[in-house]
C-alpha cells in the first residue's frame, strides 16, 4: 500500500524528522487561506504515483491570491491518470543542496538497505543509472538493527558538515521503516537549508501483508482491484480485450502469456487464491465482466485446494446473465463432477491451459 | 529416491486442527506420507485422522520421532511456528501460509542461518516424491514417478506442468515449490545443487516468474551442471509495479522482468520453453 506525501510526512513527524509546516486542503480558498498564513508556499498534488512535477503537478506561489490560482489549476489535473483531490500546502524552504535517503529490502541479501546520495531531488533510478559512484548503500542485520558506524558512514557521503544532524536523521528514518512494515520509505529530496536539513518529500509503500498490524485505512476508490482484494483475490486491471480468471499467480501469468501467444491482449490479471469457493467464482466473474473492453472470458482453474464442482457452481449462478462467451478449463480435485454440472450449459470446455486461450482468443475475434 | 524426503520421512502438522491443515493432513495420509503427530496450542490430547496432536512441538518430538514439520498457520502466527521448529532441531520444515510480513522473514532468514534446518517456503505447495511422502499441498494424483526433478516458484503453475510430464509418461523424481514470496528459505540453486547429486534425477524444469533475480542467481550454476535443465519463465506481460497475485512477483525498479530472465537465460545457453507443452517437448528431446 502506497501512502500519499502527506501521509508519509506526518509520519515523519512523529518520529522528529523535520518538515516544513503545511496544511492539507481540497479545495482553492482553503489554499489561499493556508497561504495567507505561511507566506511563499509551494503547492503540491497528492497524488499516488511519481512525476508529479514534471505533469505540472508542483507549484511556487508568493502570495495567497497566486496560491489559489494555482491550487485551482492542480486541483482540476489528472496525474497519469489519478485524479488530484488534495494538494498540500507547505512553507516555502530554499535548499541549498537536495540530497536522497531511502531504505529497502534487498531480496538477494533478504535484509533492509539503505541508500545515501548527495545528490537528490532526481529519482534512485537515475542516480543508479548515471552515477552509480554516488550511491552508498548499507545492509542492515534484521536481528541487530542500524549499528552507530552504519549512519555515520551513511551521514559522511551526504554531508560531512552536517553529519551530526544526519545520523539522527537516518536511524529515525530506520525506526520509521521497521515500526511501520515499509517496503519503502524515501526523503527525496532530503535538503539541507539555511535552518538545517529537513525532509522536502515523502514517500512509503507499507507491506500488504502487515496491514493487519498496522494502523492505515485505505481510501475507498471503487476500483475493481479493490473489489477483486475485499473478496480475498488478486485483480490487475490491463488493456486488452481477454478477460481472465485463473486460481493460482502463476497458472494466471502463464495464461496471460498463452493468451498473447496466440494473438489475443489480456484484459486483466485475476488470481482467485486457493480455494475459492462458488461465491468468490461468481463475484470474479462480475468484476471481470463489468469491464466494458472483454470480449471473451477465460476460466482456467487447476484444483488443489480449488474444488472444479464449487467453481463450476459459481459459473452457473451467474452464466445466464452474462453475455459474454466463456472457455473453462477444470482440471484437478473433482473435475468429472465440474465438467458435468457445465456440460448441459453448452459452455466452451478445454483441457488444458493452451487449448483454452487458444479457444478464448478465436472467441474473441469472433464477438 | 529423489531428493529432501523419503518414505522414511517422519512429518509433524504444525496448525493440524485447522480446516486446510486437517485436510491436508487425511491427503497426504493417503498418498502414504508418514504423519506422526501435530501441534496446535490449546489443543494437546486430541486426534486428528488418528494422529496425537500435542500443545507444543517440544511435546510433540518426547512421543514422536518427527524429523520434519509442516506449517498451516495463519500469517501472523506463522513465523512463531517456523521458530519453534527451528529451535526443536526439525531438519526440514515446509511452510504453506501465505501472507507472512515480509519483516518477519526478514528476522527468521538469519537465524535459519545459524541452524542446519531447511525451510521451504513460506506461499509454496510443498514437495512430493512419487511413491515414497508428499508433505504440502499438490494433488496426490498428478504425480508419476521417474526420473526429472521439478522446481517451480508457483503452486498451480507447477501441478499443471507435472500432470502434463506425466500424462506424457515422463515421471519425476521430485517436485518442490520454493514459494511465491520476496524472502524464502530455499532458492532455485540449493534445489539444483540437491537434484545435481541425486542419482535418479535425469534432467530438471525449472519454472521462474517475474520479480527479483532468483532465476538469473542460478545460471552460473546450472551452466556447471552435468545434467540438462529446461526453464519456463511466466510474466511476459506483466506491467511494472503491480503485484501479480504472489507478493514476491512484482517488476520493481526495473529489475525482474519475464523478458530480461528469458534472455539471460537463452543467452547462457539454456533451454526456455515457451508453454507447457513445449516442456514436454523439450524434456523429451534433452533425455
């Protein structure tokens, strides 16, 4: 799960990294007002995803009537596609030098890392790219946490004159990253000015899986990947004209890939976990089917924990409303009795991954 | 033979009176797996398909002589269970649960290091060596036995692949599921070292996916290998940044595309396939 900026700075907070003073507003005079009290302002789209800068999405204002013009405009951008319904309002803050501090779970070494540059306010991706050289990474021990030479060395390649103010810095962003099940969490730019370094940005994704024990809601966004993970599945919304169902990640990824073998496009990515009952089956089918681009539907379900006659249950349920052709695939735990609960139902039957998106791709062409 | 567990195999359930662990547990009873016991807290003194269950697995290992442990906890309990193996000296333990922290893995990963066990997993379906155990999760009847070894990092992925080998009378040796998230216990290479030294083990699928470079660690290694291996890497079109259903696959920073694997794979030399059949194809004409 992403957080937005803001979200990730009163984090921040919390722990005494220090951020400019600001205030969240949604609409214009909210930001003219917040802008009355602060002086210059720069005014920031929330929004979930990078570049926001370079869309226009970031703004300088030196008086309260600039800010909400400009707060106006942002307001009414779409950013890559996610809709700017807040922007955040911040005291203005000269850097004299943007830095970058990030930490991540290095999967080969299975432990956090964390990585320094001086130079900031650009992304990791092309510091790694262009200057490498100016990259310091350090691996954290899980079990022992950051050792006081770690963010001392890490401190040295940013600043050397501001080392003292930095290892602080970096073990609180360390306790910010274990405390809060991050997969990431980034200050970029982390600036030094004229008042000491403080962090310009804010970024975190916190692990899926640890929602449980963390305390962050999501927004209700209406998605249909929101759906599809409220029913307990898996749902990637993609841009062709196939829309697929699959229980397993990666039987669904093989599929997707068969699919464009035989020269369809997938219209979406769907893991429908083990054991799947026939409710999950017709709830899948409804996400997959209200998007307007599917042409033809593919099932491909091998049973393990995944019963073939609940699947086909659920298939039933809701075959007659949908007017979309369908190819199922039942192999595995109770397969003859799948088969036969669809076979009067005259639906496309495969047995095996391959016939199926071949079939589904000739449907598809087909309607 | 086979590779990791034998008929001499000596299981304990870890969650046995769950409703998948007690599943599981009359299924791999059934396919001759040797269950000796299981542990769910609160629960010591009752039986499950026959099986003792006992409160502890320190309990469990004073009546029962298991050697290797099974984990159908749920994620947020799960780590505690692959702990309390560890420290009770179980040699392998295959952890089933999806959904672990991947912080918490991170903490198990070092201390695992310090123990001789092994663990497979965590999100993995288990392994099976036809006609001697199955300890996990794969259908009993997809299984023929022979003389390939499958390692995969997918659950459904691998039965239909191995029900293919076998329809086309190609048996294995063993199949293992080293698990779908970012931080697991055992990586393609200590499988293709164990299948390398393994006398009835002819020739190795290995089935890939996107995210990290666990394929690409492997190369250097099987490029030293006397036996064949035949590679199937799905994701081709995946999208950056989304997790495709497992939480390890996922295309992050640019690295771990199907594509990028697929073309270090080719270009060292080894055989990709392009479908499931195309394994078949392939395994057939390394042999």
């Amino acid at each position: 799960m992403k957080l937005y900026e803001y979200a990730a700075k009163e984090i921040f907070s919390k722990y005494d990294i220090p951020i400019p003073g600001s205030s969240l507003v949604s609409d214009a005079d909210g930001a003219e007002e917040s802008a009355r009290k602060m002086g210059e302002v720069v005014i920031k789209a929330q929004v979930l995803t990078g570049g926001r800068g370079k869309a226009g999405g970031i703004a300088r204002a030196s008086s309260p009537e600039d800010a909400k013009s400009n707060a106006k405009r942002i307001l009414g951008m779409s950013i890559k596609g996610f809709p700017v319904k807040k922007v955040l309002i911040e005291e203005y803050r000269e850097p004299i030098k943007e830095m970058y501090l990030g930490i991540t779970i290095d999967r080969k070494k299975k432990c956090p890392v964390i990585m320094a540059s001086p130079q900031g306010g650009i992304d990791i991706e092309e510091i790694a790219k262009n200057s490498p050289e100016n990259i310091t990474m350090v691996h954290i021990h899980p079990l022992t946490g950051i050792h006081e030479y770690q963010a001392r060395m890490l401190a040295n390649s940013l600043d050397r004159d501001k080392a003292r103010e930095l290892i602080d810095i970096i073990k609180k962003l360390y306790r910010v990253f274990i405390d809060n099940d991050c997969q990431l969490v980034e200050i970029n730019p982390l600036a030094r000015t004229k008042d000491g370094i403080i962090a310009l940005d804010g970024k975190m994704v916190i692990d899926d899986n640890a929602l449980f024990r963390q305390d962050f809601s999501e927004e209700e966004t209406g998605s249909l990947e929101e759906a599809a993970r409220k029913n307990g599945m898996s749902y990637v919304g993609l841009d062709g004209e196939i829309g697929c169902i699959v229980n397993g990640a990666g039987l669904a990824m093989a599929t997707l890939d068969m699919i464009k073998q035989y020269g369809g496009t997938p219209a979406n990515f769907m893991d429908v976990r083990a054991g799947a009952n026939a409710q999950q089956v017709k709830t899948a089918l409804e996400i997959v089917s209200s998007n307007k681009n599917v042409k033809a539907i593919i099932i491909n379900i091998f049973g393990g924990l995944t019963k073939c006659d609940e699947v086909a249950k659920g298939i039933i349920e809701i075959f007659p409303e949908i007017k979309i052709p369908l190819v199922v695939r039942l192999s595995g735990t109770n397969e003859l009795e799948g088969r036969a609960m669809l076979g009067k139902y005259g639906i496309h039957m495969a047995s095996s991954t391959e016939e199926a998106a071949k079939g589904v791709v000739g449907l598809g062409h087909s309607n | 033979m086979g590779i990791l567990i034998d008929k001499n195999t000596r299981v304990l359930v870890q969650g046995i009176t769950g409703r998948e662990g007690s599943l599981q547990t009359g299924q791999m009873i059934d396919f001759g797996t040797n269950i000796v016991g299981g542990v769910t807290p609160g629960k010591g003194g009752s039986f499950v398909h026959e099986r003792p269950v006992f409160d502890s697995v320190n309990e469990a290992l004073k009546e029962t002589d298991a050697n290797a442990s099974v984990i159908f906890v749920p994620p947020q309990f799960a780590t505690d269970s692959i702990f309390e193996a560890i420290d009770n000296g179980i040699e392998l333990i295959v952890c089933i649960t999806e959904g672990i922290p991947i912080h918490d893995m991170m903490r198990v990963w070092p201390y695992l290091k310090t123990s001789s066990a092994r663990l497979l997993g965590p999100n993995c379906p288990g392994i099976t060596t036809p006609s001697a155990s199955k300890i996990g999760i794969m259908p009993n009847q997809i299984h023929k036995p022979g003389n390939i070894g499958v390692v995969s990092r997918s659950g459904t992925l691998t039965y239909e692949i191995v029900d293919m080998l076998s329809k086309n009378d190609i048996g294995q040796s063993t199949s293992v599921g080293i698990g779908g998230d970012p931080v697991n216990g055992t990586s393609f290479v200590d499988i293709l070292e164990l299948f390398e030294d393994d006398p009835e083990t002819h020739g190795v699928v290995m089935v890939g996916e996107i995210g990290g470079t666990a394929e690409e660690e492997s190369i250097e290694f099987i490029k030293q290998m006397s036996k064949p291996v035949i590679s199937y890497i799905v994701g081709v079109f995946a999208p950056p940044g989304k997790t495709m259903g497992h939480a390890g696959a996922i295309i992050s920073m640019g690295v771990g595309t199907a594509l990028e694997k697929i073309q270090a794979f080719e270009k060292a030399g080894i055989s990709v396939a392009k479908s499931p059949s195309d394994i078949v194809q392939l395994v057939k004409n390394s042999l």
